[in-house]
C-alpha cells in the first residue's frame, strides 16, 4: 500500500473536501471544526510539498525574515 504522508496533492484534496463538507453543515461549530481540519491539511499539504521539493520550512516569523 502507498503512504499518502508525503503526498501534497491528497492532503490539498483532502482539504477541499474538508471546506466543501464545513460548508454543508448548519451548526456553526462544527463548521468551524471543519474548516480547522481543512486549515491543518493544507499545513500538511505545505510540508509534503516542501519535503518532494527539498524546501526548508520556516515555521516562525522570526525566522522567515532572517531568511
């Protein structure tokens, strides 16, 4: 079986579908959990990018200006 850990384009997938699901629901909280769920795949998205692509990521503004 194929790990879709560092796959950048399944968690970017997954993310939408995350979003187009928060946007069905009615309760606002549970659409706000959703939407927060969509924001931690797209981080994951950036990681597995960086990770194929040998980029170094930044995690803090700090850094990203000393950069």
């Amino acid at each position: 079986m194929l790990s879709r850990y560092g796959d950048a384009g399944y968690w970017r997938t997954a993310a939408i579908h995350a979003r187009a699901m928060a946007a069905t629901f009615h309760d606002a909280a549970s659409r706000l959990a959703m939407l927060e769920i969509a924001i931690k795949y797209e981080a994951i998205a950036r990681r597995a990018r960086a990770l194929e692509t040998g980029l170094r990521l930044v995690d803090n503004e700090e850094e990203r200006r000393a950069g």
